[in-house]
C-alpha cells in the first residue's frame, strides 16, 4: 500500500538511439562576431596556429625572420620567393591564414584584419 506523499517512483530514461543522419551544418557566424572583439580573438589564434607552425619548420621560420630584417620592398620579394620554391610550405602557411581571410570576407573588411591590427600599434 503507498505511503501518502510518497515521491513517485521515476520513469526509466528513453534509450538514445544513434542516427545515420549527418550532424547539421554550422550555423552562420553572429552578426556580433564582426566586431573588433572578433577580429582580435580571429588574429589571436591565426598568429598562434603562424607561431606553432613556425617552432615545427625551422627553415620556413628562418627564411621569414631574414625577409624580415630586410626594407619591405626587398622581404616581399624575399618571401615570394621562398614560398615559390617551397609550394608544400606555401599550402600550410596560406591554410594556417584562412581563418583571417574568411574573417574579412564574412564581416566585410576593406583591410586586411593583420593590417587592422597594426594599426593599434600605431597609437
């Protein structure tokens, strides 16, 4: 005989059963996310993928640092030149760098989001 104001007894859980349908596909980006906030924490971890990649390559890493203590004109050749003779390196360095560019296609950027950027080091 139950006990009056006795909890009832809870139901067993459902069993999940899994699906062969395909996991929906990613939401599109908040309009929020085109905001200075985003395009920092999108440069953050472009610059963090760049360094990663960076410590792993010792050459690639050593043909940037030496374009880079050259005037712009002349590392701009110097790196074009590298990546010319380095496709494999090229194809990495562009796939580490997309992020960036999908940024400044997605929220509509004039300037390249590295650009932007630097800007802040000017102030």
């Amino acid at each position: 005989m139950p006990v009056a104001g006795a909890e009832p007894e809870p139901t067993p859980p459902t069993p999940v059963t899994a699906t062969a349908e395909p996991a929906p596909a990613a939401a599109a980006p908040a309009a929020d996310e085109c905001s200075a906030a985003g395009l920092s924490a999108t440069i953050s971890s472009v610059m963090k993928s760049t360094s990663d990649y960076l410590a792993k390559h010792p050459d690639v890493n050593q043909a940037l640092l030496d374009a880079t203590r050259q005037p712009a004109f002349i590392a701009v050749g110097q790196m074009d030149s590298f990546f010319s003779g380095h496709p494999k390196e090229a194809d990495e360095v562009r796939a580490i760098q997309q992020p960036a560019r999908d940024y400044q296609n997605r929220c509509g950027l004039a300037v390249e989001p590295a650009e932007a950027f630097m800007a802040l080091q000017n102030l």
